[in-house]
C-alpha cells in the first residue's frame, strides 16, 4: 500500500485545519481522511462550509497527495 493511501486512516485533526472546520466535520461523522476522502465539495457545502472553507480542506488533502472525491495525485 502506498504512503498516500496510508494517511486516509488518520484522524482528520492531522490535516491541521481551523477548530472550526474540524467541529463542523466531526458533527458530521467526518473522523478520519478516509471519511473526508470519499466526499465531493457538494457534500461539504450540505455541512454549510463556505468555499474558502472547502478550499482550505482541498489545499491541505493535495499537500498530502489526495484530493475528493477519492482522487489521488
């Protein structure tokens, strides 16, 4: 298994995002990378994050090698 696909059974705290994120993620079952992996930017609006919001969970997954939407670089 490759290092990227190793990080997704981390807690979502490793991807070092605002408190704010992490509180609206976990109240929404969303505890592991793998969890946030599998979910597209439509998902993450329905929790209403904004898009800077989202944008700062996408910037922090593709520093990892991952994206939504399970993709991985």
């Amino acid at each position: 298994m490759s290092t990227k696909i190793k990080i997704l059974d981390n807690p979502i705290e490793d991807l070092v995002l605002k408190d704010s994120i992490i509180k609206v993620l976990k109240s929404n079952n969303i505890n592991s990378i793998k969890d946030l992996w599998y979910l597209k930017r439509k998902d993450l609006k329905s929790f209403n994050l904004n898009d800077s919001e989202i944008n700062q969970i996408i910037i922090k997954l593709q520093l990892k090698g991952i994206d939504l939407n399970k993709k991985v670089y």
